[in-house]
C-alpha cells in the first residue's frame, strides 16, 4: 500500500469480510467505523518501517527445535 494512498473504507470493508468478521447490516456500523480508523492509525504508525535501513543487516537464524 502506497504512503500517499491510504486504505479505503470500501477495502477495509472487503478485508474485514474475509477475515470473517461480520460486516453485514446488523454488525454495527459504528464499530466497524471505529475499527477502521484504528486500523488507518496503525497503518500510518507502521510507514516509518519503510525508511529503515535494513541492507547492511543479517537475517536472523532460523530457529531449528531439538529432534531427538
């Protein structure tokens, strides 16, 4: 999702949908609208994620369980 293109209420709709919320008619409109503004204020927290530089570091090992 581009910074400068932010999530529309529509699109939040359709994902909320498939995560199998319920987004019908007796849902609650007004959860589903306080949802999808906390949903937009955790997107645009997150956007400052893309300005780090991560190119000089290693990816962590992956974790192997002990296998008798």
């Amino acid at each position: 999702m581009a910074a400068d293109n932010p999530m529309t209420y529509d699109a939040f709709l359709s994902l909320a949908q498939n995560a199998g919320l319920d987004i019908g008619p007796g849902a609650g409109d007004a959860h589903m609208e306080e949802l999808y503004s906390y949903v937009k204020a955790v997107l645009a927290s997150l956007r400052s994620l893309n300005e780090l530089d991560v190119s000089q570091a290693e990816p962590d090992m992956a974790f192997m369980p002990f296998r008798e």
